[in-house]
C-alpha cells in the first residue's frame, strides 16, 4: 500500500490504510493470526501505536486495537 503510485504499471493498492481496508486484506483477528507493522512515527500512531523508548512494543492502540486485535496478534519493528 503506498499513498501515491510510484510509476504505471503499480497493481498494490493506493492511498492511506484504514480500518476497512484492514478488515479487507488482514486476517481477523485471532490466535493464529500475527500482524507486523512498521512505519513513520504517524503511521504507528494511527495503526498501533508506537514503541516504547527503550525500544519495547508498548500497549497496542489504533486501528488494530479497534479491531479487536490484542498485544499478543500485533508486533512492531
């Protein structure tokens, strides 16, 4: 998912991520289920929310907490 096509030809998917278009190309969440997010400091903000200072996962917040997801189905890096 990028927010502007890099070039024709793009087939990804283009403009911001949101809670549908989560609900479209994740999995649910569940047990087996394992999201991995990674992003500027305002995509983390809005999708999970950040890390700690000291690098840990901190608690899970965003669109992904929204969800339903849990700390447990979310990993950042």
């Amino acid at each position: 998912m990028v927010d502007t096509a890099p070039a024709s030809g793009w087939t990804g998917g283009v403009g911001f991520i949101t809670k549908d278009k989560i609900k479209e190309h994740l999995p649910g969440p569940s047990d087996d289920a394992l999201i991995f997010v990674c992003g500027p400091p305002g995509f983390y903000n809005v999708i999970s929310g950040g890390k700690t200072p000291d690098y840990k996962q901190g608690p899970l917040t965003g669109y992904l907490k929204e969800l339903g997801y849990n700390e447990s189905q979310v990993f950042k890096f």
